[in-house]
C-alpha cells in the first residue's frame, strides 16, 4: 500500500501547477489557466498560508510528490467555512490517492480549522471521479450551482462536511 502524506506547500512547488494545467486536467474547470494566472495561483498559495488563512498541501506518496489539496477560508451561506480543493497527476490517477489525502487533509483542519465548522468542496458535475472522493469522504451532497469560472459557466455539486461530527460540539457554531 502506498504511503500517502501531506507536506505544506513551498516555493519550489509551481511545477506541480504547470503538470496539472492540461486540456485533460482541467476538462472540468473550463480549461487551462495562462501563465500569468499560474503564477498568481503559487503566489496566492504562499501569501494565504503565511497569512494563516489557507492550509496548502503537496500530496506525497512514497516520498514522490504526485499532487495537491488543500483549504482556504470562505464565508458559505452566512457562516464561516473552509473550502478544499485538489488534484492528484495522471500518472497517480485511480489508486485512491485523492480519497486518502482527503481523509488526512480533514483530519487536519479539524485540528486547525478557527472556529469554522463546515468543510466545503465544488467539483464539476461532470467530475465523477472527485464527487466521489467527497462522498467516500463522508460529505453530504448539499445541492447544484452554476457560477462564473475562468470565463465560462461552471456547474459544481457543493458537498459539506461538517467538521464538528466527530465527537466536537461545533454543530452549533
């Protein structure tokens, strides 16, 4: 079995960026980003991690790095939330990598997650693979929505977790 773990993402870590921004990898996000916007992306990563209000992540298996995850503060539905998001390279692709280092990247923000009680994820609806690393992760399917995204329309299942259910009493914040 692999060994999957998180590592906080670095400076050295755009390439990761530029592997996943394919036609193919982004089929579900309205396409590739330019280079100008890859660049932001690493930028805004480092800034909201040292700002404290985003917790990045490389994913690590057997010590190769094969992807990313991560959560960053929002406001969903009036409340303060964490959003997550991910990716795992082709080549890693269908071993469960995504599903495990979901279970880690949860784990951690219950520990770190600043009063906010409610994981949030967006994958495409037409993104089987990703809505179903949500559902294996115990996220409940809270509805559909359409929203602007790199210059079209993107239609996403909005999945919640609520990070109070293990035995924390933040159902009520």
């Amino acid at each position: 079995m692999d060994q999957i773990a998180l590592r906080r993402w670095a400076d050295d870590d755009a390439w990761l960026l530029e592997r996943a921004n394919t036609v193919e990898m982004t089929a579900n996000q309205n396409g590739p980003e330019n280079e100008e916007e890859l660049t932001e992306r690493h930028a805004r990563y480092l800034r909201l991690q040292d700002e404290g209000s985003a917790r990045m992540f490389v994913i690590v298996d057997d010590a190769e790095s094969v992807g990313s995850i991560g959560a960053w503060r929002v406001d969903r539905r009036g409340r303060p939330a964490l959003e997550t998001g991910w990716f795992v390279l082709p080549e890693f692709q269908g071993r469960g990598i995504a599903t495990r280092a979901l279970a880690l990247l949860v784990d951690d923000v219950r520990e770190h997650r600043d009063g906010r009680g409610m994981l949030t994820a967006f994958p495409s609806v037409l993104n089987a693979p990703s809505n179903g690393v949500c559902r294996r992760n115990g996220f409940i399917l809270a509805g559909t929505m359409t929203q602007s995204f790199r210059g079209g329309d993107l239609t996403c299942n909005e999945w919640v977790l609520d990070l109070g259910a293990v035995g924390d009493d933040v159902a009520g914040e």
